[in-house]
C-alpha cells in the first residue's frame, strides 16, 4: 500500500511540476512581448524627437528651392498646354 502511494504522490508532485512549467513558460512569453514593445515605444519616441529637426529641414529646403510648389506646378502644366511638333507644322 505505501508504494501506490508513494507512486500517486509522485504523480500529483510531477502534475503540479508540469502546470508551474507551463505557467512560467508563459510569462516568458509576455515578458518577451513586453520588452518588444519597451523598444517599439523607444523607437517612436526617438523618431518623434527627430521629427521637428526633419520638419524644419523640409521648410528649408522648401524655400531653398528655385521653384515653389506653386511655380512648379504652373511649370508643369505651362509644359502640357505647349502645342506638340506636329500640331505647329499644321
């Protein structure tokens, strides 16, 4: 009799053993998640210092520019209105 019970101790001891593994395993999980996220949010936060620095380089290079948007796009459309070789030998 004190080896059946010896043997279910056993069982319950190994049962219990196997549920903490597979509760610690999934805390590894979320902790895993968790630091991927910790470095998403420090990658935005690092992109989202830099942007007023990018932002005010663009208006820079904006009025920089020979062309404005505006005369750029006139251009543009001044270059599509000109009559075609072939309409001018007519």
């Amino acid at each position: 009799m004190t080896a059946r019970y010896d043997e279910a101790e056993k069982a319950r001891e190994q049962k219990k053993a196997a549920e903490d593994l597979k509760k610690e395993l999934a805390w590894s999980h979320v902790a895993a998640k968790e630091e991927e996220m910790k470095k998403k949010i420090e990658e935005v936060a690092k992109a989202a210092r830099r942007l007023p620095k990018i932002e005010e380089s663009l208006k820079e290079a904006q009025v920089c520019s020979p062309f404005s948007s505006y005369q750029s796009s006139n251009a543009y459309t001044y270059m599509h209105r000109m009559p075609s070789k072939r309409h001018l030998q007519k």
